[in-house]
C-alpha cells in the first residue's frame, strides 16, 4: 500500500485541555473517540473535493481558556442568600461554570465556542442538594425576578440550556441523581430528574442487589445520548429512546410528576389511569423548564430479559417497499418491534460505509440479488420482552418483508449498528476541525404525508451544493412515524449555517412535518411555535405560563416560543 493510500488525517485522539473550550462543546466522554472509517474519510474528500493535504492540521480546535466578560449582574447580597440555602460550596461564579452549564450540543454553539465566542452566561451557577433547596431558590429568585435555568445532562441541541437574561443555572445532575425506590408490585420506579440514563439503566439491571426485588427491570429508554442525558431532561423534552416502537416515548413512561413553580408545589398522582378532567402531568411533560423545577418524577419500568432479544436485518428493493412494509408491521395488531429502523437509499450506502458491510461478501451478494446500489434501503431492527412475544413479532416481520420482496441479512447488519450506537456523534468534532459539519433535524410525520416531507426536506437540502444527506426512519407508531435527517456540508462561517438550517426547518413544515419528534423546541425552534401550533394553542400555553410564573423567571428569553426575544 502505498504512502497515498495510508495516509489518516490527525484526528484528536487527547482529552480537551482542563478549562478548554473544547472541553465543553466535545460530545460524551472526555477520552472517548470514535473516527470516521477508511471508506467514510474516502467519501468525504470525494464529496467535497478535498484531499490529504486539507486533513494535515485541525483548523480552529477551541482549546483555549475559557475566559467571560459578561459580569456578574447579582448582588452580593444576592449572592450571599444563595449561599445560604446550599452552602458556599455549592454556588460558583467561576468563568468555565458559567460557560459550561449554559451550552448544550447545537453546533451552532460549537462554532462559537470554538472561535472563544460566549454569547450568554449566567451569572452564577447553583447545584442544589435536594427538592427543599430548589423551593427555596426559586421563591427568593421569584420575589427578586432572577431568571431561573436548569441544566441537567447538557445534551440539549436546541438551545435549552442557553441564559439569554443570566440569572442563576441550577444544576441538576450534582446531587439530585438518585434512583430513590422501585415498587415492584407496581411496577414503577421513583427517580430523581439528574439521574443520567446509564446509571439509571444499571441501577433498575440491578434492582435485586441494590433494591430487594425479586426482578431485574430496564427503563426500556435508550436515546442516542443514553450515557449523558438525564431522566429529567428526557421527560422534560418529550424524547424518544431507539427502542420507543415498543416500550414508548417519555411521555408514554412517565407516571406522575413532581415540580416546584414560582406558583408552588404539587405532585401529580400515579394512577395508571382516572376520568378526571384534563391532566396537569400530561401538562408538564415538555414543559422544558418553562413553568417550573422538576424535582421527582415516577417512571414506568419493565421486566429485563436481554435472553430473548431476537434480531433481524433486511434489504428491500426501494424505499417505498420499506415504508409501506412498515407501516404493515406496525398495523398488523401482532405486536410491536423495539427497535426498528428504515434508512433511505443514501442513508444506506453510507450505512454500509460505516459499518464496514461496504465491499464484502455481504455487499456482493445483496448486489448479485438484484439491490441496486443508492436504490436499496436498510432495515434492522429487534423484538423484545417475553421468548414466544419476541419470536413471534420477529416471524410476523420476516412474513411482512418477505411479501414487500426483502432479503435477510440475519441479524449480523443490526449487531454492527448495536456496536456504535452510542458512538457515532463522536465523529462530528472530527468533521469540524477539518471545516465539515455533521448535525441533524428530524420530525414526526403521518403514513399518508411520509413521501411528501421525504421529498420536500431532501429537495432542500441536496440544492446546496456538496452536501450528503441521510435519512432514516426509527421511530414507529400504527398512524405515521418519523423522519430523521442527518446531513454533512461545509459552511462559510455561523451565519451561513444558520440560513440553510432556518431554511431547512422552514421546508420541514411546508411539507407537513413537525417541527420536531423527540429533540423538543428549546430556544433555536420557538419562533416556529406559533405557525406550527396555531395561536389559540400558543394562547393555551401563554396562560399556562402566566399561572405558574407570572414574574417569567423560568428559562425566559425564548423558550418553547412563549416569549420570544
């Protein structure tokens, strides 16, 4: 092979400086990395015209110091009382909290910060130690109308973490991180919001040892950012895990809820199920820190039998074949899969790319059976839950897929995918000292209008020039599903990005899609709000806002699109 051919760019392979900017924009865990592939980096200088030489040296790393020259707007005094609620050490006002627990994972705030840009801080920083501290903190900031915001795991890429108006930041994920009790006979697990999802995953595996239950359970929620979100913010946002199709959306998981609001406190009750007029914990869910502090929520929980996952993997013919064999698995009354995906043609043939199918026997064959490359679409997915359940959704699915002419890869292609789910956003730092953006939008669509938004959202984007588009589905329900894009270009600068990504939500909803399925609305979507939802909804909402805040303390400046900037 020649020097050529070996050549690999200089991917990052340290830990960010302590204190860097970087440190705070890199996804996940601070020595984890996961690179793009030979066949992806081959891809991308295809794509954009580049070669070796532009991968020589990172450009803009965001390795500096951070530095702040917002100053603190509070008060001593101010600052004294909330030293006196949870403790002196529990409050900084040092620049990189201030920085770190206000940024999520947009890349529009990884462009800035990688260019030293701080845009909004709060001036101090809170980690309060139980639901008794945050009641205080939020009466003393409601009688002094300090905005109140809450950071939980940071993952957020809509702008919900950012502190347009300063204020305080209550972190969530210090203290407030415990699974407090599970009811077996229930079924239900009490949990607090800072808990992230892999310790609350690995507490509920080992409900025995740690809680006295006779079984072992899962939360049945795995979203992408598993590892370091929390279960707060996944109810909080309305996300969805990758194996929603059959344990639900958060807010299908969630039993009750219990908040502190400027207005007061409650808790919701945990019945399964009442007749009693509409429901205030259906209310919260997705509230987004708008109406108050979420402090303690119950959660539905599930019987763990990793045993009897059985996996599957397809290709079909064309997308079209995929969605309508879909949307007959999801209608057949049969059972639901837990994880199922669909990837469209582009989606697939760099699918095979990263997963190393690409070029190998597998390829060969699925090309001699007739699945014409950048026609072809990737089905894997798996079933769950009791042995004869799991296996008889699986033949239900391998009957349906058969009948729409799919071929069976077994379930090697969905153990590739189970190897790197959780890895793949690792790659976008790699992509974007090297000038390359990798980010995502996605929206809830119904069966009817699928092809539609498909069309009219790829349309968009593949006009600029030099762009790759993915597009999957992975998310399922018998009315519709969703539709995931995910898309690498290059950008002159944050305002250029920024058009195409305005534009891009805007051709999302004139092509019937919502404006979002699980990343929730933050700041960056709220101006879509009001066209999305109409304004006697909005209106429902701005009442409900003037109730539980009427001083606008809570995440104000744009949040959810109920007070825009």
């Amino acid at each position: 092979m020649s020097a050529k051919n070996s050549f690999q760019p200089a991917w990052t392979e340290k830990p960010p400086k302590t204190g860097s900017y970087r440190s705070i924009f890199k996804w996940g865990g601070p020595a984890e990395f996961k690179h793009p592939s030979s066949a992806w980096y081959a891809m991308i200088k295809e794509t954009f015209g580049m070669t070796d030489a532009d991968f020589k040296k990172p450009q803009l790393e965001g390795n500096e110091k951070v530095e702040v020259k917002q100053a603190i707007s509070l008060s001593e005094r101010q600052i004294s009382a909330f030293m006196d609620i949870v403790g002196k050490k529990n409050v900084a006002t040092d620049d990189y909290s201030r920085v770190k627990y206000s940024h999520g994972k947009t890349i529009h705030e990884a462009m800035d910060l990688r260019h030293n840009i701080v845009r909004h801080v709060p001036d101090i920083v809170i980690h309060p130690r139980d639901k008794k501290d945050v009641r205080r903190i939020v009466d003393y900031c409601n009688a002094q109308k300090i905005p109140v915001y809450v950071f939980g795991g940071g993952s957020s890429v809509t702008f919900g973490l950012q502190t347009p108006r300063a204020g305080v930041t209550l972190v969530m994920t210090t203290h407030m991180n415990r699974l407090l009790s599970i009811n077996e006979f229930n079924q239900t697990a009490r949990v607090q919001p800072g808990m992230f999802g892999r310790d609350y995953e690995e507490a509920l595996n080992q409900a025995p040892e740690r809680f006295d239950t006779d079984l072992r359970y899962t939360g049945g929620h795995f979203p992408q950012s598993f590892e370091y979100s929390s279960v707060g913010g996944w109810v909080l946002t309305l996300g969805s895990g990758q194996a929603s199709t059959y344990y639900g959306d958060a807010y299908d998981l969630v039993l009750s809820q219990e908040y502190v609001t400027p207005a007061g406190s409650f808790k919701t009750l945990d019945f399964p199920a009442t007749a009693t007029g509409p429901k205030v914990n259906d209310i919260m869910k997705g509230s987004e820190g708008a109406f108050g502090v979420l402090v303690e929520q119950t959660m539905k929980i599930f019987r763990y039998m990793p045993e009897n996952t059985q996996r599957f993997a397809f290709m079909f013919h064309s997308w079209d074949e995929a969605v309508d064999a879909s949307r007959e698995i999801m209608q057949g009354e049969f059972g639901f899969p837990a994880i199922y995906r669909i990837s469209d043609p582009e989606e697939t043939e760099v699918g095979m790319k990263l997963f190393g199918i690409h070029g190998t026997p597998i390829d060969s064959l699925v090309n001699l059976r007739g699945f014409k490359p950048m026609e072809r679409c990737l089905c894997i997915g798996t079933t769950e839950g009791e042995k004869g359940y799991a296996r008889h959704v699986k033949e239900q699915i391998t009957r349906i897929c058969k009948q729409y002419r799919a071929m069976s890869l077994t379930g090697y292609a969905t153990r590739l995918w189970e190897k790197t789910r959780y890895k793949e956003p690792y790659m976008r730092e790699d992509l974007q000292d090297y000038g390359l953006i990798i980010d995502t939008v996605e929206s809830g669509v119904t069966w009817d209008n699928l092809h539609r938004l498909h069309r009219g959202a790829r349309a968009y984007i593949k006009k600029r020039p030099q762009t790759i588009c993915m597009t999957h589905a992975s998310h399922f329900y018998p009315q519709g599903t969703n539709l995931y894009f995910i898309f690498i270009l290059r950008a002159k600068d944050l305002q250029d990005y920024r058009r195409f990504h305005d534009g891009l939500l805007d051709a999302i909803l004139q092509n019937g899609g919502s404006i979002s399925h699980h990343h929730g609305i933050g700041k960056l979507f709220g101006r879509l709000m009001e066209p999305h939802l109409g304004r006697e909804q909005m209106d429902v909402l701005r009442v409900l806002k003037n109730h539980f805040d009427p001083h606008n303390i809570m995440n104000p400046g744009g949040q959810l699109g109920l007070d825009p900037p």
